[in-house]
C-alpha cells in the first residue's frame, strides 16, 4: 500500500511535488514547535491551531502571529523559528539542494525540474548554480544586517544577549521577510528611529524584488559593464517594483499627513510612508499600529499587498510582473494593438495567459476568502480588517489590523490556507489544481463571441 502510494507521488507533476513538499515542511514545523521545551509559559495554555499558525506563517514567511513570540517562546524556540523563516525564505528545494550537494547526492532531471518550478524559472540548466548563489546571498545580506543590528542595540540597550538575539532574528525576518518579531509591538518604538528603518527597509527589498535581479546586479558590477545585457525579467521586475514604492508612499503619505503623521512632521511621514510601502511588498514589520491608520490608507495597503513581491523571491501575491503585464495589456489593448512589448521585447503570449489565469481566480480565492470569514464572524469585525488579514495572507506580507489573534479557529485555518498558497506561488497552485499539462491532438473551428 505504501510503494503504491509512494510510487503515485513519484509520477505527479512537479508543481503537485512542490505543494507535497510544502506540506510535510509545514507538518514537521508544527510537530517540531510542538515540543514543551520551546515555550516559556505554560504548555497546556497552547493550542494546537496557533501552532500550527505560527509553524505556517514562519515557513511561508508571512508574519501574522496569534501569540506574542518574544513572550511565548525560549531561545531555542527563537531559533527554531529563524531555522523555519530561512527554509521558507529560499524555498524547500533551495535547502534540499544544498543537502544533497553536501551528502554528494546527484542531482537529477527531475530535482532539477522541481527547483525551476520552486523558483519560478523557465528553464532547467542553471538551476543549482541559481540555488547556491540564492542561499550565498541570502546569507552575506543576514550577516550584514546582523552585526549592523548588534552594533545598535548594543549601544543602546548595553546588554551583549539581548543584542545578539534581536539583532539575528531581525535581520532574518527582514531578508527573508519573514515579518515576526521578538519585540512584541513590530517595530512601532522605532517610529523615529530612521537608522534602523532605512537597513530594515533595504533587507526587505532585496528579499522581495527576486533572487535573479540580485544575481543580475552582482554580475553586473564584478563584470565588464558594457557588455553586460540586464534581462526583460529584472527590467520590468524593478521598473513595476520602484513604481509601486513611489505611488504607495505617495498614496500613503496623502492619506495620512494629515491623520495619523500629523504629529511626525515632514520627515517622519515622509520615512513612514516609505517604511509601509515598502513592508506592503511582503516584509510584515510595521513602524506604526496598522488599526491606527484610515480606512483609505488600508485599502490602499491591502491592494499593494495583494500585488505583492517579484517572482522567484521571498515574497506571495499575484507578483509584480503579473501586474506589469495587465497594466501592458491594458495599454495595447486601448491602443488597438494586437501584441504587447516592453523594452522592445514582445511579451509571450503564453505569459499574458498565465498572468490573466492567476489575476482571475486570485481576485476570485480572495472574494471567497473574505466572504467566508465574513460569514464565519458574523460581524464581529469590520469588513476593511478582514480584507486586509486575508491580503496579507495572501501576499505573505504579514501586517495586521490586530485581529489575527481574536479570529475563530476555522477563519484561521482558511488565513493558514492563503498564506501557503502564497509561499508556494499562484502559478503552482493552479497547475496543482489542473494537474499535468496536456497539448490537443486537435482544434475546434474558432468562432467570435460578444464582449464588453
């Protein structure tokens, strides 16, 4: 019965691979946070959905906690968690490449297919040299920002273990943009303090606009600058990631200068409004109480975070190249054209399906997903809270109104549903859904029907 079953498993997809493979991740984080010797309070307080939640939220480096962790958990609890932050930061298969090169295991045709799928690439060759330079960079950028923190917080606090602790932890939640945080309150005491805002906010960038534009830019500047050639990918990558910064501080920054950054003057609405933007992405830590802010500025937020961060990066949501391709289509279409280009490069048409294929039932899962939860609370909170709960879920971007904690275990379950669909990304899911991809042997007579 087993062989049988193993022997099934071996012939799925690797998309169905990839959801598996996230699923035991999740149910050996769960068992593992499980243990009595990782809490500081009493065990039997616990329940099993919150931690199942925070196993969930650390693997899909979401953010959302029902429990305060720095009060929850002991230290090596703490190190649990940054271990299970790191695995879903680079992915399942990143760190099971890297345990097979150090066992000196072979890495096959089919490992290699599942790592472009786990990293949204489009071809095979290259794929493990991609993982160790991921995991490469991932780990110099935590180093960096680690003994930056260090030096910050032993200045100000003087005690050598508190620094130690929050400064690693910080600087993995932030790289990996895994959102928790050790503080108890994110990083709302830091509202002012712009020389721990302005590192947070560049570790959460190079975590969420994708791995391959950091490889491009490092390429980039240890090569001969002239012939270097950046791709389409990391062109509309960044071009459709520093918009999205730009407008959402804008947006932000209106909505609130008047509000709740009254108090901040220009420069502290200015830093804040960029801090939120840029966690909107994906990063999950906040400079301010999200259910302080206007019904605007949220609903601004839950659309950024429903975009969320690039391909092939530590962060969910539909991704920014989806959306730069319908912005493109939209353009082409009202223009009369019959293609869409950006960069002079004409966009497959097989990436325009996909993009509308992952807009539309993402739009669909969240309207669901909202209304469900809706239902299930019965009006306990507003609509606005659960939008933006189940945005950031999705986006894995980890901020919250402060209703995650008060939501009944089922609305739990369906936020621990969003948040993996988001870790594993929309496209996987769907493909998961469909099974394997098939090509007709033949065609219908293609016939126009009414639209609009």
């Amino acid at each position: 019965m087993f062989r049988k079953m193993l022997a099934r498993i071996k012939n799925y997809s690797p998309q169905r691979l990839i959801f598996f493979y996230y699923l035991i991740a999740v149910s050996a984080a769960t068992l593992l946070l499980l243990i009595p010797v990782f809490y500081r309070v009493d065990y039997d307080t616990i329940e099993f959905i919150d931690v199942l939640f925070i196993a969930s939220s650390a693997l899909s480096v979401t953010g959302l906690s029902t429990m305060d962790i720095a009060e929850t958990f002991t230290v090596p609890g703490y190190a649990v968690i940054m271990f299970i932050m790191n695995l879903g930061g680079v992915g399942i298969m990143a760190m099971g490449t890297m345990v097979w090169l150090i066992l000196g295991q072979k890495i096959g045709l089919r490992e290699r297919m599942q790592i472009m799928v786990d990293t949204n690439q489009y071809k095979i060759s290259g794929g493990v040299k991609l993982i160790i330079d991921i995991i490469v960079l991932i780990f110099i950028i935590e180093l960096l920002g680690a003994i930056y923190y260090f030096i910050v917080f032993l200045t100000g606090s003087g005690d050598f273990n508190y620094a130690l602790m929050h400064s690693v932890f910080l600087s993995i939640s932030a790289t990996t943009n895994g959102g928790l945080d050790l503080f108890s309150t994110s990083l709302t005491g830091y509202d002012t303090a712009y020389h721990i805002q302005l590192p947070v906010m560049i570790q959460i960038v190079l975590g969420s606009i994708g791995y391959p534009v950091l490889i491009e830019v490092r390429n980039y500047l240890s090569r001969r600058r002239k012939h270097f050639r950046f791709s389409l990918f990391t062109k509309i990558t960044t071009s459709t990631y520093g918009a999205l910064f730009v407008v959402g501080a804008v947006m932000i920054f209106i909505s609130e200068w008047q509000d709740y950054f009254k108090e901040y003057g220009i420069t502290g609405a200015m830093m804040n409004s960029m801090f939120l933007s840029v966690t909107s992405r994906s990063g999950g830590l906040t400079t301010v109480p999200i259910e302080q802010l206007s019904e605007a500025t949220q609903m601004f937020m839950s659309a950024l975070m429903f975009i969320g961060a690039s391909p092939s990066s530590a962060g969910g949501g539909i991704r920014t190249t989806t959306f730069a391709i319908l912005l493109l289509f939209l353009i082409s279409f009202s223009r009369g054209h019959s293609k869409i280009h950006a960069f002079k490069r004409n966009i497959a048409r097989a990436d325009i399906e996909r993009a509308f294929a992952v807009i539309s039932l993402a739009v669909f899962l969240v309207f669901a997903g909202v209304t469900s939860i809706v239902f299930i609370e019965n009006g306990r909170f507003e609509v606005v809270h659960i939008l933006f709960e189940v945005t950031s879920a999705f986006g894995t971007a980890g901020t919250s109104t402060g209703i995650t904690e008060d939501l009944s275990a089922l609305s739990k379950l369906i936020i621990i549903a969003f948040m993996f669909i988001g870790r594993i990304g929309f496209v996987s899911f769907i493909f998961f859904i469909g099974g394997r991809q098939k090509k007709h042997s033949h065609q219908f007579p293609e016939e126009r029907i009414m639209v609009g």
